[in-house]
C-alpha cells in the first residue's frame, strides 16, 4: 500500500451539493476538496499526489468536452442505445448455474461456502 | 511437412484449405504458431497469458473430428489469440488489470464458447491498456506490447496486443474489442485489418464490461476475407446478450468473395468531409488518397459527405465512456474475487475502507482518471448537463450518418491521424492520447459497423489505415469494397504489406514441424 493518506469515507451524498457550488458556470473547475470528495464516491483512497494531478488533468479535459453542450439544444432527444431494439426475454427454461464451488472460486476469502466480508458496520 | 514460416506466412483461409486437403493437421498449424511466439514473444510482447497445452489439445480434437467426417465450419482447426478482455473458462482472465491478477473465470464468452464449437484452438490472452482504456497498450498493468514494425513505436491500443500477435505471425487471427476504436486504430497502426461490428452484431456476453453502450467484439486478421470468416463463426443473436440483434448475420463472406473481384460499379463512397483536416499527417492523408483513387478505378463513385455532428463526438465519448466506466467497474470491491487490500494499521479495518484501498492498489492511473471523471459526470445535478448533453450529441451523430447513408453506400476516412508513435510519447498527456481515436469513435456512438485495413506505409515507413463505415446492421456492405480495395492495393505492390516488414523473430523459429 503506497497511500499515505489515511481514508476519510465520509457518508456519501452529504456534502454533495456543497462541494459542486460552481454548477452554473459554464465550465466547471475542479477543486482538490472535489476531486477528494470524488474518490470517496468512487471508493477509491487516492494519495495527495494522485488528487493534485487529477486536478490539473481533469480541468483541461472538461474544458475540451464542454463543447457538447453548443449543440445540445432542448429539442433533441437523447439515445442510450445505438440500436433500438424491443426488449425481449429468454425462453422460462431451467438453466444450470454456476456451481457454488465455482461461484466462489476466485474469491479473497470464503468460509463455509460463503464470501467473507471486513465489518460492514460500526469503526468509523 | 511444411516449415513453419512458410504455414504461419500464410492466411487464414489459404490455412483452412490445407486443413481441408490434409496438407497439414491442427496440431500442426498450431505448434507452428506457438513456436513462432516462443521466439518472438520477447521482442513483441503480445501476450500476457500463452495456452499452448489446451490449445494442442484442441488442436488434437479438431484433427479427430474432422477425421470423423464431420461437418466443419471453414475455419475449423485454425488457431486464434483472444483479448484479455474476454472471459476464458480455466485460462486465467485479467484485461490487464492488477485487481484481477489470477483471476480464473467459471465460465466461457459467448465467443469463446463459438470458437470452442467450431474447433478452434486457443493460443492465449493478448495484452491491452488496463480495461481497455487506452490508444497505445502502454496502460497495460503488466507490460507494454511492441510494434511489430519497430519496436521502439506503440501497436496502438487498446487491443495491441492482439494487432501485435497477428502482424508478427504469432496468429492467424484474433478477438478483440472496440469501445472507441480499439479494434480498428491497433489495426492501422500494425498494418493488419481490425473489424468492428454493428454494435448488437457480436454478442457481449463474457466480455468484461468497460462502457456498455459502446463496447464490440470483432475480428482481428491479415487479409479482409480472413476477417469476414471470423465474423461469421462469433457473430449472431444470443439470448444471453439483452442488446443481441435477434436477426440474422447479413452475407459477410459471400460479400468479401465477391469484392475480391474487384468490381465496384454502382457503388457509391462518400468522403466523409469532417474527418482527416487538421492533425492528420501528410503520409496518411497520401495514402488515403491513393486508395481512393483505386476504388474509383475499379468504377466506384466518390462522392463528398457532410456530417456535422463528428466534431463533437469526442466530446460526447469522453463524457459517456466513463460515465459507463465508473459504473461498470464499481464491482470490482475486494468482495468476490480479484484483489482484496485491507486498509493500513490505524485506519477502520472496514468494508468500505477495504474497498478504497484495493481500488486504489488495484486500479492505474487512467483508469482511476476516467471512474473519477465519469463519477462527477453522472453526479446528481451535473447528470443533466453532462450525461444528458452527450446522450444528445449521440442522437446527432445517429442523424448524421444517416443522413450522409442517403448519399452513399459507405463511408471512408483515415483510420488513424498518424502512424504508430514512440512510447512516452503521449503517454503524459491524456488530451493528444484521447485524439488518436478522432476518426473510430464516431461509429461507436452512431452503432454502426466501421473497419480499417492497411492502406500501405507512410513516408516514415510504417503502416496507415483506411477505414469503412456501412449502415447498422449491414456490416456486409463494407466487406465488399474492403475487399476490393486490399486486392487491388495488393496487385499495385505485387505482394501484402506485410511482406515489407522485417521479421527477424522468424529466422529462429523457422523449423520443420513434424507431420
């Protein structure tokens, strides 16, 4: 582990709106606090030297892909999927599932044919 | 007794009718190619996973069965590579990553499992930048992958290696996939052909997901024909795939046969007029031109399209790749297989911290770039203005292609602004790496299918691409002037490109392969 910073997760969502307070402009510019704010979202402990060249990274790479926003007028619909398709279902037919052995093969830790979690509640 | 120069030189089809006429087994073919990649692995680096003793016994199976007069798909018994993005049952699957270093998967690709079916033996996983993220491989978390033309340059990237594996005639063929050009740039930049379907043409299941939108398995070979065989044996409707087209594949090989004959008439190619200005090199744009010139020799009709929404396609792709990006690779937690790093002493040893410190660990630098840019893009109160500008931008370029698919059966471009470039040398700064895939990532957004083939050498002696762009769902439509335009390049040169390159891993893999 090569992180020297300690892992602040705070509960996430909480301070969301304060910490993107430059929403209306135009361009946004990231701030240390956002980009640290955005690895906990993500789950991910950056070190500060990690924070500092996102920083810079990411503020030139948003000016260049703000430009979508020109032609984006209200009249255009969105598209999520290239290719319209109906949604369609598969047979109700039985199908053999991985085993569990399986399931759980390339697991970090198992007991009991079960996957086994750090203490999800409490410590913090 | 063939040596092994003269069998791995050869296509894959011209392979196929050997296997066919009993000139040479499986078995053979295959421990040619996995001679030729003892010995050149250590210059190129395609691979990241060699399966040599399934891929034998593969071999020894499609021999059987074709003994036992079954009926085989053409390409029965000719070896592949496959893209370490795509899940193999019992071979260990990384998409070059850290936090999934050992990871074996349970279960096969739906792509996997068709070439299983059709007795093709598995050489081993190619290498690519970490979760396909990348122009160059040089994201690779294990080691970069060299250009078979000069090996101090770039293969391009994401799927390097695969484009590696099939230029320096460690095989035949290969997988890989195209999320924004990772297919068809690797494949300019090697001199090989790289094929990326309709999106929905090639199942996704079992391949590990990067931006789901956007993501396609597609062929990797040497010759148009080569490719358009592949096409045939993995493409096709799977129930396994929600966004799986659940129609027939069009005529892809019958359409490649029939270019080959060098007959355009009635065809019309549209310049597409925004791609190929500024930024591209004067050798590329040489190239282009000369190959356009061809297809017009051989009665095609040129014709100049508009599509005016290309310019913002980068835009909208750096805003929904990693938006898809940061979702797709929230699974990887430490939880049920890949890495697991628990937090230092003097911080809760919790889940979630244990979650952060592996992602962490676990992930590279581009990849980190892109969860956290695509988690500010889908944050509430920016979803709107980033996600959703996108998501418009797409429809555009739908219209687009559309509108210029009035105007003419296919459309071409340079594959690539510039030929392969030196490591390091963009490694640096994102912006100029993201240009590299200018021209390929509009058909990812428009969901069409796009290919690049070599175009021939630029004035710096390395390879350019020309691309096609046919109408979603009529992939054949490409493979007809594609064809056409390699034989007809080929006839110019009186030989492939590929004859041009300097292949010194050969010599001392040049042995006789026992019959």
């Amino acid at each position: 582990m090569n992180s020297s910073r300690s892992c602040s997760l705070r509960g996430y969502g909480r301070k969301h709106d304060v910490m993107f307070d430059n929403y209306h402009e135009a361009m946004p510019t990231f701030t240390r606090e956002q980009i640290d704010h955005l690895g906990d979202l993500a789950r991910i402990a950056l070190s500060d030297d990690e924070v500092e060249r996102l920083q810079k990274e990411l503020n030139v790479i948003a000016e260049s892909i703000q430009k979508v926003q020109e032609v984006a007028s209200e009249d255009v619909p969105p598209t999520a999927n290239p290719v319209p398709l109906v949604a369609h279902l598969r047979e109700d037919v039985a199908v053999t599932p991985l085993s569990q052995e399986e399931a759980l093969a390339g697991a970090p830790r198992t007991e009991s044919g079960m996957f086994v979690a750090p203490q999800i509640l409490g410590g913090e | 007794m063939a040596s092994t120069n003269e069998l791995v030189k050869l296509s894959a089809s011209q392979m196929a009718e050997k296997l066919k006429s009993g000139e040479v087994s499986s078995k053979e073919l295959t421990q040619a190619h996995l001679n030729v990649i003892e010995s050149a692995e250590p210059s190129i680096q395609a691979f990241l996973k060699i399966s040599g003793d399934t891929a034998l016994e593969q071999a020894e199976d499609a021999d059987k069965r074709r003994a036992a007069g079954e009926e085989l798909p053409e390409l029965s018994g000719v070896p592949i590579a496959v893209k370490d993005m795509i899940v193999t049952k019992g071979i260990e699957t990384t998409a070059a990553s850290k936090i999934l270093e050992g990871w074996v998967p349970p279960y096969d690709a739906t792509v996997v499992e068709k070439l299983k079916k059709a007795g093709m033996p598995i050489l081993g996983k190619t290498n690519l930048d970490e979760f396909a993220q990348g122009s160059s491989t040089e994201h690779s978390g294990f080691h970069p992958t060299n250009n078979p033309w000069d090996t101090s340059r770039v293969p391009g990237g994401s799927g390097g290696g695969s484009a590696a594996a099939v230029a320096s005639f460690e095989a035949p063929l290969a997988l890989g996939t195209d999320t924004g050009g990772s297919i068809r740039q690797p494949g300019a930049l090697t001199g090989t052909v790289g094929v990326k379907p309709t999106y929905g043409g090639v199942s996704r299941f079992g391949a590990i997901a990067m931006a789901s939108s956007l993501d396609q398995i597609g062929p990797v070979g040497r010759t148009v024909l080569d490719t358009a065989l592949l096409h045939e044996v993995i493409g096709g409707y799977d129930e396994r795939d929600s966004t799986s087209i659940p129609e027939e594949l069009p005529k892809i090989v019958k359409a490649a046969r029939e270019g080959q004959k060098m007959d355009l008439k009635g065809l019309k190619v549209g310049v597409v007029k925004e791609i190929g200005g500024e930024g591209f090199q004067p050798g590329v744009k040489a190239r282009f031109d000369e190959s356009l010139t061809l297809l017009e020799q051989m009665g095609a009709e040129i014709v100049e399209v508009g599509a005016p929404h290309f310019p913002y396609s980068l835009g909208a792709y750096y805003i929904i790749m990693p938006s898809e990006v940061s979702s797709n690779l929230a699974r990887y937690d430490g939880m049920r297989y890949g890495l697991r790093v628990m937090p230092p002493e003097g911080v809760p040893q919790t889940a979630a911290n244990m979650m952060a410190y592996t992602r962490e660990a676990g992930f590279g630098d581009e990849v980190k770039r892109r969860i956290i840019l695509g988690t500010y893009a889908l944050s509430a109160g920016y979803y709107d203005a980033w996600y959703g500008s996108a998501q418009k931008v797409r429809t555009l370029i739908i219209r687009d292609f559309e509108a210029a698919f009035e105007k003419a059966d296919v459309l071409v471009s340079p594959t690539s602004p510039t030929t392969a470039f030196k490591f390091g040398e963009q490694i640096d700064d994102p912006l100029t790496m993201y240009l590299n895939d200018v021209a390929t990532i509009p058909a990812n957004l428009g969901g069409v299918p796009a290919m690049s083939i070599p175009a021939g050498l630029s004035d710096d002696g390395l390879p350019v691409g020309f691309q096609f762009f046919a109408p979603q769902k009529r992939d054949d439509v490409m493979y007809k002037p594609a064809a056409a335009l390699e034989a007809a390049l080929n006839e110019k040169w009186q030989a492939p490109l590929w004859s041009n390159l300097k292949t010194p891993w050969l010599d001392s893999a040049n042995q006789t392969v026992e019959a």
